[in-house]
C-alpha cells in the first residue's frame, strides 16, 4: 500500500494559502495596472448619485433677468434712474453709479407641474423645466470674462490650477480606456484658452483632450491625427518599436511623470484609432434623433451636433464632458453690452440642441447618472449699460441649473434682490457648486487633493461647502 504524499487536511491547508496568494497576486495586478494606467477607473470617495458631467458652457455669461430669474420690479421701474453699486464702478472709482432699470427683454412664465418661472428666451428648454434644478444665487469671482472665466473652470481667477474636468480625471479615472477621460469640444483660445481645459501641476495624462476648435464647423470636428498615414500592419509594427523604445527610456528615468504621460499619450492614441472615429460619428443616428437636437436645421445644426457627439462620449465612458458655445474674441457669445435681443440669436441656436440632448439622456435612462450643467461666467446687470441696449457683466448673483445626475427636479434654491443684482438668500459661491458637482460624482472636495510645492492643492483651494438642499 502506498503512502499518501500528504494527507487531505494538509491539501486543503496548502490550498487555502494558495487561494491568498492567488487573492494577494490579484490585488498586486491591479495595483501594477493603475500604476501603469493612471486614467484606470479608482474608488470614489463615497457612494456617488452620478458617473459622470456634460457642462454647457455658455461664454459670455447669459442674463439670468432675461432667462431663469424673474423679477417683477424691473418691469415695475423699467426705465427710471436709480443708483446701483456696480461691481464694475466699484471696482474703478470705489463708488456706485447712477443707471436706467430695464425691463426684462422677453416674457417670463411658469412652467410645468412644478411652476419654474422661465422666459420665452429659452422655450425648448422650458418644456423641461420639472427637470432641472435651478440656483438663482450664484455669485463668483472676476468682473471680466478672463478671470471669471477661469474661476468657473480652475477654481481661481489668475493662478495656474488644473480644470475641474482634469480633477474629476484624476480622482475618478476613465471608464473607457480606448477613450480620454475629459473632452473639451470646440474650446475658445480667449480668456484663458488652454488653461481652461489643462491639468496645471497635475500629471499630464490628466490634461482635457480638445476636440475640434472654436470656429470650426461641427460637421469636420474630429479627433486630430487619428487615421495612421501607413498601413495599420506598418503602423503596428512602429508603435511596437516606439514602445520597446519608450520602455528602455522610463526604465532609465524611473517617476518622470512627464516621459510617462508622453508614453501614456502614446498608447492611448494607438488604441484610439479604433475607437475615437466611432465615437464621434453621428452618421449612424436615427433620422428622429438628428431632428432632436436640430441637425439639419440652418440655425441648430452646429451646436445640435455638438450636444450630440457629448452624449455618445459620455454613453462610451468619458467622465468629463464639455460642449463650448462661444468664439475666439475678447467679447464672447452672450456678452451683449449694448444689443441684449443678439441674446435671441444665440438662445436660437442651443435652445434645441439643450432641450433635445435632456430628452435624448432621458430616453436611454442615462440622464439619472449624468450630471448636465448649464452656465456661463456670470450674469448680467439689471439695468441698461451706459443708458444704452444691453447689460453690463454681473458676478455677484445670476443663475445656472443643473439636471440629472441626483439633484432635486423642478426645483429652484437661492435667491437674487429684487432686481436681480446681488445673491441674498442661500447663496452659492462657485466654490460650493464645484464642491457639490465633486460630491455627486462621489468625491470629497477637501479630500481630492495633490501635493505640489510642498502644498495641498485642491479645486475649491480651502473653501467650499457641499449644498445638499439642492441633492435629491
């Protein structure tokens, strides 16, 4: 008879250390992988309500009296002389300024079941209006669009701070690794430029990948340099010497950050090229979906198509997207001095593309984890500008809303005077909308930091507060 080699309760000892090790093996691998990929998917914070933000910029900054804050007192005094302390006139002389109320340009009405008040500047928008969350006591920093401007993106009006999509790519990572994580489609080169899409001292991989420029018709935007100029079997046979090349390099300098986000550009480009073309490609859409967000429509066409290749970035995993309306001048879109009715040139072209893209996220149960957050740098004085046709810059109260993503439906927070010219009841800083847009993706904004010069930085720097009243 022979002897066992060990007995069963020896095997199954062995075995239950073999299952550890395998476990620890495990973990060990994708501690390798997230070091190799820095954009690979991380933990949040806590439980989070969304995956991820489509933001709608709307440089310039849209008057909120015109819009989604409605004041009765400017059509009360609509054309008389009263004194405001004007954040501009403050700003150069250190007093106020004598200026003409002016009425509200169009018509406000209460909407749906939950009776928003919203203007006939934004009808499509409107018939949404038990969707969406609206804060009418914003109020930031910068009197100009530059610094505003970059407020609204980084968190700070002249500092060099990585963007707010860079952020949410660094503490969340992509879901999508065939795909960048943060998308600025269309950007503005003014008043910031770069800067309002970059990653500062962030790791380079974490920087926003444009798409397209401002300017540009969307029917040619695309991802650039994608299509490789040899054959796909050359081109693999040279990325896979390059890689062989930038392998022997990051061995010889071991933590450059900046070599590893070349080699992370490198490799997520090849993987690219079978991925981002589709991505963007609205070809395959439905006729209905194109009439959604009007496609094919003279003055909807642009943005409609822009709002549509956001939410197929988003539908494939990209956590950060943002959808520019705007131009390359110093005097942006919505910055209507001395014209406020060009505001309805501009209202005709995204009110639809808007409204159908909340339909659309609707439709595909997407809009419940998607945040869509619409804005600008700040709103726009209640009275004539110089006695003239148009508003003067105002960041100390207007409006934005949110929808989606966890936040309360056919809601309103926060309140203007009532003029609509300063925040005075529940305000909110921008700090405190970027710490709660932070939250809702589950992250801790006073935890998402990264050390640099010896320092703790963050988006919201050391202020900010997560408003949950506004949390669904």
């Amino acid at each position: 008879m022979n002897t066992p080699l060990f007995s069963r309760r020896s095997a199954l000892q062995q075995l239950a250390c073999g299952f550890g090790y395998m476990a620890l093996a495990g973990l060990a691998q994708q501690q390798a992988l997230a070091a190799l990929n820095p954009l690979a998917p991380k933990k949040p914070h806590h439980q989070p309500k969304a995956k991820r933000i489509i933001f709608l910029f709307m440089a310039g900054g849209v008057s909120h009296v015109d819009s989604f804050d409605y004041k009765p007192r400017l059509l009360k005094d609509d054309g008389k002389m009263m004194d405001f302390d004007d954040a501009r006139s403050l700003a150069r002389t250190g007093k106020g300024a004598t200026q003409r109320v002016m009425k509200p340009l169009w018509e406000f009405r209460q909407r749906g079941q939950s009776g928003r008040w919203v203007s006939e500047l934004f009808p499509e928008m409107a018939k949404h209006a038990d969707e969406l969350c609206v804060m009418n006591s914003l109020h930031t920093e910068g009197v100009a669009h530059g610094p505003a401007t970059l407020f609204l993106h980084t968190g700070t009006t002249n500092f060099i701070r990585p963007s707010m999509g860079s952020w949410v790519n660094y503490g969340l990572g992509t879901q999508n690794e065939n795909l960048p994580g943060f998308v600025s489609i269309t950007p503005s080169l003014g008043n910031g430029g770069p800067r309002n899409y970059g990653n500062a001292f962030l790791p380079a991989v974490y920087q926003g990948t444009p798409l397209g420029r401002v300017g540009q018709p969307a029917k040619e935007t695309n991802f650039r340099n994608i299509t490789p100029a040899r054959s796909m079997d050359e081109a693999k046979r040279q990325f896979d010497m390059l890689r062989e090349l930038n392998a022997t390099q990051l061995a010889q300098k071991p933590g450059d950050t900046e070599l590893e986000a070349v080699i992370n550009s490198y490799e997520l480009a090849w993987r690219m090229q079978g991925h981002a073309p589709d991505a963007v490609d609205i070809s395959k859409e439905s006729p209905e979906t194109l009439a959604l967000y009007g496609i094919g429509e003279d003055k909807t066409d642009n943005f409609g198509r822009e709002c549509l290749m956001a939410r197929r970035l988003c539908e494939q995993g990209v956590r950060y997207v943002q959808v520019n309306y705007s131009d390359n001048s110093n005097n942006p879109a919505w910055d209507q001095h001395s014209n406020l009715p060009k505001h309805g040139d501009h209202a005709r072209a995204v009110d639809k593309p808007i409204a159908g893209l909340l339909t659309d996220l609707k439709q595909r149960g997407l809009l419940d984890d998607t945040i869509v957050w619409w804005g600008g740098e700040f709103g726009r004085t209640p009275y004539a500008e110089k006695n003239g046709t148009g508003r003067d810059h105002n960041p100390s109260g207007f409006s934005q809303w949110i929808a989606g993503g966890g936040v309360k439906k056919g809601f309103a927070y926060g309140a203007t005077d009532e003029f609509g010219h300063y925040a005075v009841e529940d305000k909110v800083h921008m700090h405190d909308l970027h710490a709660t847009l932070l939250h809702l993706l589950g992250l801790d904004h006073e935890k998402l930091t990264f050390r640099h010069d010896g320092r703790d930085y963050r988006l919201t720097d050391v202020y900010g507060r997560v408003v949950k009243d506004i949390i669904a």
